[in-house]
C-alpha cells in the first residue's frame, strides 16, 4: 500500500516537472510573443489590481485625513444603509429594466450582421457598412445633444413632424415613460454597425463549399442562413452574449446623467448615478464603494452563472 502510494507521487511529481519544462522551453521558444505581453499585464497590475486594495473603504467610514489603515471599520454597516434606503428599490428597478430592456436587442447586431453577409460586394455594401459603422465615433455628449435638437416640442424636426400630420407636441425628453426607449434605442443606433463587425468577421470564415452543396440540394437562402450560418457563428455569439451579461449592472452613468432631469427621474435613476450623487457630489467616499462593490458582486455571479450554464448547453463558454 505504502508502495503504491509512493509510486503515485512519483509519477505526479514526474508530471508536474515534465509540465513546468514545456512551459519553460515554449516560453523560451516563443519569447517575443511574451514580451508583447508585458505592457498588458502591467496595465492590469497597475490600473485593476493595485486598485482593488481601495475597496475596503466600503467596510470603513472613510477619512480622507485619516487614510485607508486608520480609518475606523465599520462592518456591513454601508450595505445595510443601501438596502434600507429609500431609492434601493427605484434605482435596482430601473437599472435591471434598462438592462433586459438592452439585451432583448441583443439579436440586431447579429441579424443586420446576417444582412450585410448577403448583399454582393458593392457600392452599396460599403455605404450600408460605412453609415451604420459611423455613429459609434460620435460621443455620447453629442448623440444627447442630437436627441434635444431632434426631440424639441417647438422646434425638433420630430414635434413638427407630428403637428403637420395633426398631432399634438410630445415632451419626450422630460416623459418617465419615453426615457427607457429613448436610451435604448439611441443606444443602439450608435452601437449597431460596430456591433456587427465581430459577427461579420466569423461569418467571413464559414465555408463556402456548405452553401455550394446546400444550393445542389435544393435549399433556398433562408435556409442556408438558419442551418449553415448561425450554426457556424454560434460559438461567437455564446461568447459576446456571456461578457454582456457580465457587465449586466454596469450602465454607462455619462448618458444617462445627461438624459436625466427632475421630471423622469423617477425612470433615469440607476444605480451609477446613485453612485455618483453619493460618492462625488456629496464626498460619501465609503457609501459608494459600498454601492459600486453590490453591483460588481451581482455582475459576478451572474457572468459565472450564465458561463457554467452555457459550457453545459453548448459546450461554448469563456473558460
């Protein structure tokens, strides 16, 4: 017994030391690929790591005189003011609302990518690619700026249309009702084009001997997309769909904070304005690490959540 014990460590041992000599000579073989890594993972080191040693402030009532080891613990005590708060409920409503609102167009940018993949390379392929590519490099302080001119009630291009066809001035911009759609869909004017180029490029790799036997065997172009095409996309489409998921909390505070007035707060207040009301505007430095470290949790779970179920369904997944 004892023996075979020993023999098993040996070997594992023997493994292990095999293992760590590949590594060796393939680093040594392959040493200007490591080298191209370095400024990355300094970046990381620098920029997301070294960071997170400040997110103990979330568990202290922070002074800034007082620095990170002198300021006094305070437990779980920052969390529980959150939950108990009265704008807890509002803003985790309207920040997971806006959130499924986006991923239910998830499939645009796949379906528009589908589009483009069956126009023949011309002309109007790449005005078609150009004009949807182009809004993504317009900043969001521009794009709002647009929504205000567009949507004006007295002299927006959209409330004149409306009152030359007989209607009545809409207040899109301070309406609660029209603030999701209004976000959303702006949201994926500007993101469509550029969103289609990672599907295109996996499309631009499906071979086209499939479409040549499918075309003998009598199947028509609908179908060649929907058993040919979004199969071979598939695994791309897992991946995205999982890192959107992982950043499922995180709204971009900037736009929203631009949209956001008195009278559709009660629809535009998301967690990351909360955090920046709090933390920036009213110097509550431990309250919102507290309120930014819940949401990074939540997107945790669910980025290993929804990995683990999509390794089990598909066999696709981020690791």
């Amino acid at each position: 017994m004892q023996l075979s014990e020993r023999k098993g460590k040996v070997l594992v041992s023997t493994k292990e030391v095999n293992k760590f000599q590949g590594v060796k000579k393939n680093v040594r073989k392959n040493w200007q690929l490591y080298l191209f890594l370095i400024p990355c993972l300094i970046y990381f080191i620098i920029f997301h790591y070294i960071p997170m040693y400040g997110v103990q402030i979330a568990f202290k009532d922070f002074y800034a005189d007082l620095g990170f080891f002198n300021s006094p613990w305070v437990g779980f005590e920052h969390f529980e003011r959150f939950f108990n708060s009265y704008y807890f409920w509002r803003i985790l409503k309207n920040t997971i609302i806006l959130n499924v609102y986006s991923l239910l167009l998830f499939p645009l940018p796949i379906i528009f990518a589908l589009m483009l993949n069956e126009l023949k390379d011309g002309v109007f392929k790449r005005w078609s690619q150009t004009l949807t590519y182009a809004p993504h490099f317009i900043s969001v302080v521009v794009v709002v700026g647009m929504l205000v001119a567009f949507l004006d009630p007295t002299t927006g291009i959209i409330n004149l249309t409306i009152v030359k066809l007989g209607g009545e001035p809409i207040q899109f911009l301070t309406n609660k009702d029209w603030f999701r759609h209004l976000y959303v869909w702006s949201g994926q004017w500007q993101s469509l084009g550029w969103g289609t180029i990672i599907y295109l490029a996996a499309l631009s790799g499906v071979n086209p001997e499939l479409h040549e036997s499918a075309t003998v065997d009598g199947a028509t172009r609908f179908q060649r997309i929907l058993f040919i095409n979004i199969p071979s996309i598939a695994p791309t489409i897992i991946v995205l769909f999982i890192l959107n998921i992982g950043s499922f909390m995180a709204i971009g505070f900037e736009k929203v904070l631009l949209m956001q007035n008195s009278l559709n707060s009660e629809t535009s207040d998301i967690i990351q304005t909360y955090v920046y009301q709090s933390g920036l505007l009213e110097g509550q430095y431990s309250f919102a690490a507290a309120i930014g470290l819940f949401e990074s949790a939540i997107n945790i779970v669910l980025l290993i959540t929804v990995n683990n179920i999509a390794r089990k369904v598909s066999e696709n997944s981020l690791w």
